[in-house]
C-alpha cells in the first residue's frame, strides 16, 4: 500500500521507542520511567476529574496550568507552553523556530528523536561530537566567521548518556548565539542538574523544554511544557493551533496542575531516585563496569570484557529489560533506568550471575 504514501513518508526513518513488551514479572529498566507512583494529589484530582464535564471540550489555552508553572519559576504565564508530552512540544519546536536555511546544530550522540524531526520537517543540521569523557564541548557550539547555526538543539543532562553541563557553558553557548534559538532539552535536570530556565528573563533566545514523563511519574499522562521569552511562545502557540487546539485532556490539565502543587512530594521522589543511582553506580563499578558520571534517573555503563548487546540480552533472558544502543562510538554501552531498591538487587544479582563473579 506504500503506493498511497506521500513522498515525505518513503524517506522518513522513524524514532524506536523503547520496548514495551508484556513479559511476566518483568523487571523494566530500559525507557526511563520513575520507579515510584505520581502524587496522590494528581491521582486524587484525575479521579475527580472523571465526570459528565469530560462531554465538554478542555481549555485549549491551558492556562491555569501555565499560570501555575509560570508561578513556581517566578515568570509570566505567556512565558509558558504546554503540550502532549516533550515530544510533541519539540515537534512544534523544530516546525516553529529551528527551520531556517542554516543547519541546526546538536551532538552526534543525542536524543535520537531529533534527527527524525529534522527528516520530517526537511531541516538540515550537523552534528557536534562529543568528547572523549561522552560530555558536549561548549567551545564546538560558538560561531565564527565560516559557520553560524540556523539554530542549537541539545539534552541537558544528556541523553543517552545522563551527563550534564555546567549552567555556565550552557549560558555561553546562549550568550555566543543571539542570531538563532538554543533549545536546551531538560528532561532529566531535576535529578542533579541546575536547570537554565533561571537565564529564561535575560536571553530571548532561550527556549527551555520540560517534561512531567520522569521526575513527575506521569509518563501516561502525556504533558510537556516549554518556557521562554514571550516571542518564542507565541511561534509555538501558532504552529499548535494549526495543528491541534486540543493537545491537553482534562485529565491530564488537572493530574499536571495537581502535580505542580505537591512540591514535597515531587522533591521528596527525586531524592530518592537519586540515592538509589548512587547505590547503583557504586555496585555496578564493584562489578566493573565503568559508569558515566550521571545527572538523570538512568545510568550509562560498559564492561570492559562483555559487549553491551550480549549483556542486554542475557539480563533479557532474567527478564531484566535494559536500553542498547547499536549505534558507533556507544555500541558498548547499557544504559540502565534506575528503578526500585529491590529492582536494582535483582539488577546486580542477575549481573554477577552473568559476569561470574
């Protein structure tokens, strides 16, 4: 039936998201989930929200998510975007401020959805390598007189490796490109990093993506969120409303704000997927393997004597789900959710069986 397809769909690669397969008593540490349950606030308010009012369209402005968001950075509600999950608000994002003559510019080792968005919207971009120690190198995101970028796109902590980067070195790739956006993509920060939205009020270049999918636990619920100067906002406000009005149930308008509201809660969870990727990290280099410095709620680890591909399948056969990337210069890496206490004993318990050890 591909006879059908526009010509844009035969040349399309799509982004592989992570498995998600129905396995008894699986233990599932591959796409990066919170290992604890969202808020009981946000529970308590979804169920509310089931009721004879979900016959009734949701507010297609979200505003009072915005405007809660806007009131926990200290930032104005039109500084607020809100979408159906990260995903969909990178998309607006690449669509809206990214496609420009110029080539965009991200790491070689990255978020892997974003070459699929430049294939999608027909954006050229260059990729920067990151350097030997797997961390972006500001200095490779300056411009000079030969080549400036149509525009920045980078993960902070970054993806797949959970390194992160100094608000430093990210406010001096902001500050050295004031002809383009910089999309700083913050998935990860709230489990170690320092989050560039603090730099949003002094740079209108400046676009900071967020998301309720991990440090939240509301990866089923499906909202993400940009914030930026007002300008950028409004391009993202009309590429949506040219897509969809509607990106937001009530459902997930009333779990995010409720979310937004329980700050202890939220605070209290990140610590504890913290502690848990320390104790991780320290047991997994007891067994050998060398594991990136991380910022996130995952792990980025290699054995020096087992290939990453033979280890993923192998913890698959324990019914231990991890992430391989077969892909250069990262071939040899597990990139491992941290998941519960007991989760993570079965994690190295399956490991040391495997290793011998």
């Amino acid at each position: 039936m591909s006879r059908y397809w526009s010509p844009i769909v035969k040349g399309l690669t799509p982004y592989a998201p992570g498995e998600q397969p129905r396995i008894a008593n699986l233990i599932k540490l591959n796409t990066n989930e919170h290992p604890f349950g969202p808020s009981p606030r946000a529970l308590e308010a979804i169920r509310e929200e089931t009721s004879e009012s979900l016959r009734l369209y949701p507010d297609p402005t979200a505003d009072a998510l915005r405007r809660s968001l806007a009131a926990r950075f200290g930032l104005s509600h039109d500084q607020v975007f809100v979408g159906n999950g990260s995903d969909e608000v990178l998309a607006h994002v690449f669509m809206g401020l990214l496609r420009h003559e110029a080539p965009i510019w991200f790491p070689d080792i990255t978020y892997s959805f974003y070459p699929v968005y430049c294939g999608l919207y027909d954006i050229a971009y260059e990729t920067r390598p990151l350097n030997d120690a797997f961390a972006i190198d500001p200095r490779d995101y300056l411009p000079d007189d030969d080549s400036r970028a149509g525009g920045i796109i980078f993960a902070n902590p970054n993806a797949p490796t959970g390194i992160f980067m100094p608000l430093a070195d990210v406010e001096r790739i902001v500050a050295a490109n004031p002809h383009c956006v910089v999309v700083v993509d913050e998935a990860y920060v709230d489990f170690g990093g320092e989050s560039a939205v603090t730099l949003a009020d002094r740079y209108p270049n400046l676009l900071v993506v967020h998301t309720f999918s991990k440090s939240r636990s509301l990866a089923g619920l499906r909202v993400g969120y940009a914030i930026g100067h007002p300008e950028l906002i409004e391009a993202l406000h009309r590429v949506k409303d040219s897509f969809n009005s509607y990106p937001l149930d009530r459902l997930a308008l009333a779990g995010a704000m409720a979310s937004v509201e329980d700050e202890a809660f939220f605070r209290d969870s990140c610590e504890r997927v913290v502690a848990i990727r320390e104790a991780m990290t320290q047991d997994l280099k007891a067994l050998g393997f060398e594991v990136l410095p991380s910022g996130a709620n995952f792990v980025f680890a290699r054995h020096p004597d087992h290939e990453g591909a033979a280890l993923a399948q192998a913890l698959r056969e324990r019914a231990i789900l991890v992430r391989h990337f077969a892909k250069p210069r990262i071939h040899p890496f597990l990139r491992i959710t941290v998941g519960t206490e007991e989760q993570c004993r079965a994690l190295i318990d399956a490991l040391r069986a495997i290793l011998g050890r």
